[in-house]
C-alpha cells in the first residue's frame, strides 16, 4: 500500500556548514514518529494523510507502520506504554490514540462548537490529557482536560488568550501554554482577521483547577508565540519559536524567530539575517535551541544566551527532533542528522513530512 502511494523510504542527509560549526551523520537513525502526506499517484487521487514509524534501514529511513488519520495531523506524544498520540492540524475534530502495529486506534471527536489547536500533552501520574481548544463561537483560548483511559472531555480551562498552540508542563507541575493571539474566522480556524487586535501571551496554568499563575507578552505585539521546547542545563529554560504578523514586509522579514522565558520575563533573541518571519517546530540540541524556518529553507541556531550559533540549509525544514547531542530535522526531499564532523547527503523520495516528528528508542 505505501509503495503504491509512493510512501517509501526518507534518506539521512546533512548539509554543509564552516568547519568550526560541523554537524555529521551518524551511521545508526533511531525511530522516528511522524506525521505525512503521501504523493498522490495523479492529479485525480485526494491527498491522503498518516502518521507513523520511521525506522533505519542501511543508508535511509523507511516506513516501518503506517496508519491512515481523518485528516492532516500536527502534534504527536508518545505514552509511557508505548501508544501514541496524535492531533488533527487546526481547526481540527480529532484526537487517536495508537498503538504501532494495531489497525484500529482508539478515536475522540470534539464537539461542534469546539476545534481542537493541534497539541495535546499528558499529566505527570498520565491520568489526565490536556489539549489546546478554541471556542469556535467567541474565538476564546481554551485547556480541554481530558480522561486519558477514554480520551472523553472532563474539564475546560480558559487560557486568558485566544488561539492558544503548544502547551508543556513545567518542572513544578504547572502548565505552560502558548496563546498565539491571532484572531481568525470561526467557520475556518485559519483565515486571519482584524490583526490589529492580536495579543500574543505565555501563560502558566494550575493543574489542580487551571487558575493563573502568571501572564508574559512580548512588547511587539505582532509577535505571535507558536511552538515551544524545554532547555537550558536545568531544563527550566523555554525557547518559544515565533511568527511574525506584521503588516510591512520588511518588518515582517525582518522579525526575531525564538524568544526566551526564565521563568520570570520574555525576550527576543537576535539573528544576523532576515529568516521570514517565520518559525516551524524548535527544539534544545547541542547546548541551543534550534529552529526551524521553512520559509527561507533551513534551520537556524542560538545558545541559552539568545547569542547567534548559525544556520543550515534544508528545503522546507520543519519537523524537529533532538535527543542526547543529536538533531534530527525533516524537509522537503532531504533530512538532516547533526551530530558533529562530517557530512553526508541523500535524497528523500515522494513522501511529504509535516510539521512535527519525535525521536523513539
């Protein structure tokens, strides 16, 4: 079926860099979780989505399992059982759960006056889910607390924002949700509305009963707070990749890409050259935070002292991945391993990543 559908193998590639700042492939690629749209075979065929297993295979990743989803997913969670999870891509009406090598997964539909925003999260003792929502009849931010056995809706908590993203819980237990701030069109959940009304937060929430903790904005208010990923030698440094809404292109080509949170404030960090406006997916490798910048084809790097590092090129980087020194970052027809010396290129045949992959054991 994935070799009918042109769903094959993705290769390991890496792309030049100075030789101070050299990143290399290793000769062994973990699993991978992924999120993809097959090629269609003619213009007649309807795309169709999955998400699934990447594994090594000699000098490529291939598909190791594969299961197709309603829709195009986004974020993904792997559970301490081994199940999975993944959420339909904004404004979505699905949550599943599945185990790799199962048919059937296990599938939740959110009500009609709800979307689901693409992530979900699990609590510590993995009793409760919590996923980002919108209220598709007032635009407001919501925390859907859900029964992880049933994946049913228990609670909503209002995230003081609208279009609310990523969440991830803090080393103290909390919550800690990005509210993009972008208004949009309910019947769409996409198309974007009256911008001059955007508010952009970081918020930290109780996970007892979802009071607030506390509320961060950035002073650019067309600065909108997308993805985020824990760092720093603690892990209690929060690196937020950025999309810019300004209305002057320069501006918007121009704008910052990651931000910082301490914990008690949020700054910008700077680049040496104009990346879109546009940040993907992030992630903490090599002592930095990496982000992913589709839009000018690459991914681009900072220390935890929000000082410039580099960047390197990828067609249409976006998914990221890291884990003990190593970056994986997923494009268009190549994927990139950084580790440390050398480098090495292959080619990835018809098989389109999305936004977001996660390394397994």
């Amino acid at each position: 079926m994935l070799t009918r559908r042109h769903c094959l193998a993705l290769g390991a590639a890496a792309l030049a860099m100075p030789a101070a700042q050299a990143w290399s492939a290793p000769a062994a690629m973990p699993r991978l979780l992924a999120a993809w749209q097959c090629a269609p075979q003619d213009t007649a065929e309807a795309a169709r989505y999955q998400i699934g297993l990447l594994a090594a295979q000699a000098d490529a990743l291939v598909v190791a399992r594969a299961l197709d989803v309603p829709t195009r997913a986004h974020g993904l969670l792997v559970e301490a059982g081994g199940t999975v999870l993944a959420v339909a891509r904004r404004p979505g009406d699905w949550l599943l759960r599945w185990k790799p090598g199962d048919a059937e997964p296990q599938t939740a539909w959110i009500e009609p006056d709800r979307a689901f925003n693409g992530h979900v999260v699990a609590s510590r003792d993995g009793r409760r889910l919590y996923t980002t929502e919108t209220d598709l009849e007032t635009g407001a931010g919501l925390i859907g607390v859900r029964d992880a056995a049933t994946l049913e809706k228990e609670a909503e908590w209002p995230t003081r924002g609208m279009d609310p993203h990523e969440l991830l819980l803090g080393a103290d237990g909390t919550l800690i949700v990005a509210n993009g701030g972008i208004p949009t069109l309910p019947e769409t959940g996409r198309l974007k509305i009256g911008l001059e009304r955007m508010d952009a937060s970081l918020v930290r929430l109780d996970t007892h009963d979802g009071a607030l903790l506390g509320q961060w904005r950035l002073s650019d208010p067309r600065l909108s707070l997308r993805h985020i990923a824990w760092g720093g030698q603690d892990g209690r440094l929060l690196g937020i990749a950025l999309q810019a809404e300004h209305s002057d292109p320069a501006a918007k080509q121009a704008a910052p890409l990651l931000a910082l949170f301490d914990g008690k404030a949020l700054r910008t960090a700077a680049a040496p050259q104009p990346l879109a406006g546009y940040g993907g997916d992030i992630a903490w490798a090599h002592g930095g935070f990496a982000v992913s910048t589709p839009k000018v084809d690459g991914v681009a790097r900072w220390g935890a002292d929000g000082r410039w590092q580099g960047f390197t090129a990828l067609t249409e980087a976006c998914a990221l991945a890291a884990e003990s020194g190593r970056l994986w970052a997923g494009g268009r027809e190549e994927a990139l391993v950084a580790e440390a010396a050398t480098v090495v290129t292959r080619p990835v045949p018809a098989l389109r990543l999305d936004n977001h992959w996660l390394r397994l054991g």
